[in-house]
C-alpha cells in the first residue's frame, strides 16, 4: 500500500544551520499494516511523516501510495487518499461548528462540492452509531460546538474524522502526545479498535516506548534521520523497553541515544 522509496530531505543546505533530516528512507507497507515510529528528537520521525504526507518535498526519492506516485503530488491532492491526526487536539476540527457538522464535511471529503441540502436524518443517524465506538457520549451531543468538548474528546473525534471514509493511509501524529495519562490511554484503545475494524494502513509516530512496543504489527526506530531497527511479528510481541533501548545503543553505538529517547 505504501512504498517510500530512498528519500532524502536537508534543511537549510549550504548553510551553518545545514541539517539532514532523512538519509536514505526507504520501506514497504503491506495493505492493513499498521506500524509505530519512535525515537529522540530530531531523529526525524515528523519530517517522515510530513513528507509521506505532502506538507514538505523531498530532496529526492519516491513515495507511492495505492500504486499511485504521489512524491510530487500537493499536500490537499494527497488528502482525498490520506487522514491525518495531529498532536494538538485543536488541529483536524473546527472549533465553531457542531459535531454533526464536522462529521459531514468528512464525510465529504474528496468529493465535488455542491450547493446539496444540508446533513440528512440518514447521515445524522448514521454519525450517531459512529460516535457510540467512542464511547465518550458525544452520540448525544451532535450539535454541540466542537470548541465545548474536552481535549480527549476533540481528539478521539478527529480520529474518527480521519477514517470516516476509509483512507488508504491513516497518519498519527504523536495524537496523544498532549493528552494526560488516562486519556491518551482510552484514545489508544480507540485508535486501536478503528485501526483493526477497518484494516487501516497506518503509521503512527509516538513518544511513548510502552504504546511503541504495544500498539502495530510493526516498530520502526529512528535515529539521526534513518530507520536504524525495524522489528515485526513474534519479536515485536516479546519486546520491552529495556530490550528496545539496548538495541538502540547497538545500533548507535553510544548510550547518550538512549538519554535522547528517554528524554523525549
């Protein structure tokens, strides 16, 4: 579904402030993989996802979608096959709109905009039984502003918002980065329950070891712009953090990564 091919993305070349973000990216996801993307700060893990995404152009190589090339493909062209949840709850909503209004204009997504009634009863019953999977009560709230509604609540919406219309790619963008504990623990278990009803490919980039080890079929580790460990399957399962940050030392040859990993 996903193939990232060898890319490469520097910031400020040629310059003092010259940093290399990506050296030489490249993986294949399988349709329905879901993997989880971790590592220190600077490791790379947001321009990653910010060049599967579009908001940034790579300096060189390809990523294709679907079978779709879509490296050169615009930010806004690469959404009707892409959704994407943010770390600030208050991105991926608007604010001064219902519930049920947010929903619909997801719903809509990708489609021709035309000047077509507004949410039908069959839309408006349809986004109640979708909002019940949250279970947060919001399927009795569809016309409350968006704005009223609790970080964890915005942000488990969104989620829901971004797989509405199922997407080819969902990108998680360390979405419970900013929640407290409790929270971020039930928008995981709702992340989880919405990935593997719809089979969603996903990557999900997160600051958490536990989530990392966790959550995903697959963990990518990140370190000065590279995928330094990639592990699946059984050794995935078995995987703890004490594990997880010894073979980052391996691999990067110094226990100071692991002082950065920790940290962020």
């Amino acid at each position: 579904m996903l193939k990232v091919e060898n890319i490469r993305k520097t910031f400020n070349p040629g310059t003092i402030n010259e940093k290399t973000a990506l050296s030489g990216v490249s993986f294949h996801l399988r349709e329905g993989e879901s993997v989880s993307v971790i590592g220190g700060n600077g490791a790379g893990k947001s321009t990653l996802l910010n060049a599967v995404a579009g908001t940034l152009t790579v300096d060189s190589g390809s990523v294709n979608l679907g079978g779709l090339n879509i490296t050169h493909l615009p930010e806004h062209k690469r959404a009707k096959y892409i959704g994407r949840v943010f770390q600030d709850p208050m991105m991926g909503t608007a604010a001064t709109m219902q519930i049920e209004e947010n929903l619909a204009l997801a719903l809509r997504r990708g489609q021709h905009r035309t000047f077509r009634a507004g949410i039908t009863k069959a839309e408006r019953d349809m986004f109640r039984d979708m909002l019940k999977i949250l279970d947060l009560g919001l399927e009795d709230r569809l016309t409350a502003k968006v704005g009223l509604l609790s970080g964890g609540q915005r942000q488990a919406l969104t989620l829901l918002m971004a797989s509405l219309v199922k997407p080819k790619l969902l990108l998680l963008d360390e979405h419970t980065a900013a929640l407290d504990p409790k929270t971020a623990a039930k928008v995981m278990e709702v992340t989880r329950r919405i990935v593997n009803r719809d089979q969603l490919t996903t990557l999900m980039i997160t600051h958490n070891m536990r989530d990392a080890i966790e959550y995903g079929d697959r963990l990518f580790m990140m370190y000065e712009g590279r995928i330094v460990i990639d592990i699946a399957g059984e050794e995935k399962q078995k995987l703890t953090v004490p594990d997880l940050l010894e073979l980052f030392s391996k691999v990067s040859g110094s226990t100071e990564a692991n002082d950065k990993l920790l940290m962020s």
